[in-house]
C-alpha cells in the first residue's frame, strides 16, 4: 500500500512533490491510484513504484529510476506505457 502522506505530497503538485522528494532518498507510492493526478515533470527516482497505476494520469516528462529487479516487471507493463502514450 502506498504512503498516504507521500501521495498527499504528490496531488498538491509537481513543484511541491518534487521540492519535497529532494529531501528524502526512498518513498512509498507502490500500488497508488494517480488516475486523477497530474504528474508532468514529476521525479520518481527513489521511489518504489511497484504496482502503481498509471492508466488516465498525466505523465509527462517524467524521471524514473528503475532498478535491474524492476526491469522484468517494466517489460510486462510496457504495453500499457504504451497504450498511454499513444493516448498522450
């Protein structure tokens, strides 16, 4: 489940999720619903996003992290990135 303090950060905004992610090395947003929320330019490194659900939320310009273990993990959900993309 994720951090519901580190989601709340995240709906308030990309400049303040990102101000408040520079200070701290890992976070918790696995299996977050951010349907809803605007994620442009947002930067995930650090972050375990194991099972977050992305489909419907603005992703743009994001940075991602992604560790050897996820590579496997990213390669299933590749056709849902790009279904996403394709909608953007």
């Amino acid at each position: 489940m994720p951090n519901h303090d580190n989601l709340n950060v995240l709906r308030r905004g990309v400049l303040a999720w990102n101000s408040w992610r520079a200070r701290r090395k890992r976070f918790d947003l696995s299996r977050a619903h951010l349907s809803d929320v605007c994620c442009d330019r947002a930067c995930f490194a650090g972050a375990d996003v194991n099972q977050m659900l992305i489909i419907g939320a603005s992703m743009c310009g994001i940075f991602l992290e992604i560790s050897r273990g996820a590579q496997s993990e990213l390669a299933k959900g590749y056709r849902q990135l790009r279904q996403i993309r394709m909608l953007v």
